[in-house]
C-alpha cells in the first residue's frame, strides 16, 4: 500500500493503475470471502478505502474520470463501515477535487464543504487538505472572500501539526510548497496572477525533480502567472521546461495544462 502510493510520485498513472487494481481486487476479496475478527475486518476495510482513493486518483491523472468517482464512492462506504471518518471525508474530497476540475465548481464546492463538515477528527494535516479543496473549488467559482477565508484556514490547520499528533500515511506529500502551490494557482483563478508568481517560482524550486508530473504541473501554473501578465517569452520558456518534465511522465493533466497556457500564450 504504502509503496503503491510513493510510486504514484514517480511512475506514470498508466503503468501504475493496473498494479493498483489488482491490489483492490485482492483487497476487496479478502474482505468479502475471508474469516476474520472484527479489528481485522476493520483494518481491511480501511485498506480498501485507501486503495479506492489512490485508484481513483490515478484513473483521474489518466482521464479515466468515470472509473475514478465508481472508485471514489466504493471507497466511501468502505472507509464507513470501518468507522474511518477521516478516510471518508479524503475520499469524499478527493471526488470534489475531480468534479471541480472536470464538472461543475458549485458541485465541487458543495461536496468539498461537505467532507470538512464531515471530519471531525480529522488531524491538523488532513484538515489543510481538506481545506485546500474548499479553497480551490471557491476559486473557480470566483468567490473571492471564500476563497481567502479557506486559504487562511488551510494555514491555520497547517501550523496546528504536531510531531506528536499522529498523521495518516496518505497526507505524506502535504508540506508548505504544496500549500504555496494551491495558493497560486488560487490567485491566477482569481485574476491575481502578479500574486501567483512568487508563490509558484518558490514551491517549484524546491521540488524534486523526479516528481516529474508534479513538477511539470506547478510549471505549466508558473507559465500560466507570466502569461496573464503579459510576460509572454518567460511564459514560454516555462511551458517548455514543463514539456521536458511532462515527457517523462504522462499525464491527462499535463497535457489539459498545457493546452490552456498555449492558448495564452497565442491570444
């Protein structure tokens, strides 16, 4: 499971989902035939809703957006019936994530709202994630006041981290670049590119380059800043680093990125 999840930073989402539904399958398997106590059960559902999310998350990087929300929702009830409330409201989020990007922002918004609302115990990290998504759906619906609001609550939750609050293993990869990133691309939706840019340049410096398709997104955003600016030779000279990144890692949303920043940087 655990290293299912670091490959998705490295390996591409086609290679890497195959691999992933077999372990779901496998999972689930377990889950419907095996005999077991009642805290192994538990354990199991919880891993298949684990699995759920980050197959559901992979089939979306590969524009596979109806298996991903089938998978998202499976991984709900599991993460239910294991009494799992955080892992639900990251599933429930996760989907937000998707229908904001890809559907309607209000849906995403409202979905988004609902996981937050939903997690209770959630600790600090899972918390920010959450908020990051309320954060990004009232950005692309323009809402500029529930957007700060949200962004600032993602920093409140981030500074409530604790080395002794135990975090779930899935919420590894949410550090301040990350949190930097999300703020960004929040400014450029909210016509505040001049805003975007310091925040962009530094999370992408200090990313590591083998997360090529991570790196290769925040890049194409960092062209996108230029681009609404005006500055459109730097735009370009981004987009093109982010194409040699992009090369090494596929991605349906690199490739949606990419088309966008182009059609900038021709208007």
């Amino acid at each position: 499971m655990v290293e299912l999840r670091h490959l998705d930073d490295v390996v591409g989402s086609a290679d890497l989902l195959p691999a992933i539904r077999r372990e779901l399958a496998e999972t689930e398997a377990l889950v419907r035939d095996g005999s077991y106590a009642e805290p192994i059960g538990r354990r199991l559902l919880t891993a298949t809703g684990e699995l759920a999310q980050l197959a559901g998350w992979v089939a979306g990087d590969a524009g596979q957006y109806a298996e991903a929300q089938r998978l998202y929702v499976g991984g709900v009830l599991a993460a239910k019936a294991a009494g799992d409330e955080p892992l639900g409201a990251q599933l429930f989020s996760s989907l937000s994530y998707q229908i904001t990007n890809v559907g309607d922002a209000e849906d995403g918004l409202l979905l988004a709202r609902t996981a937050v609302k939903g997690a209770h115990s959630a600790t600090p990290l899972v918390r920010a994630l959450l908020l990051e998504r309320v954060a990004w759906a009232s950005a692309r619906t323009r809402d500029r006041d529930a957007t700060l609001r949200a962004l600032d609550a993602v920093d409140d939750a981030y500074e409530q981290r604790s080395p002794g609050i135990e975090e779930p293993e899935w919420v590894y990869w949410l550090n301040r670049a990350e949190i930097d990133v999300m703020a960004g691309r929040c400014m450029i939706e909210l016509g505040a590119p001049g805003r975007a840019e310091p925040l962009l340049s530094g999370a992408v410096a200090t990313y590591p380059e083998e997360h090529s398709r991570e790196v290769a997104l925040y890049l194409s955003w960092l062209a996108e800043s230029y681009a609404r600016t005006g500055a459109l030779d730097a735009a370009g000279a981004v987009l093109d680093r982010a194409r040699g990144y992009a090369a090494r890692m596929p991605s349906t949303r690199t490739d949606d990125r990419f088309r966008i920043v182009e059609g900038l940087i021709r208007s």
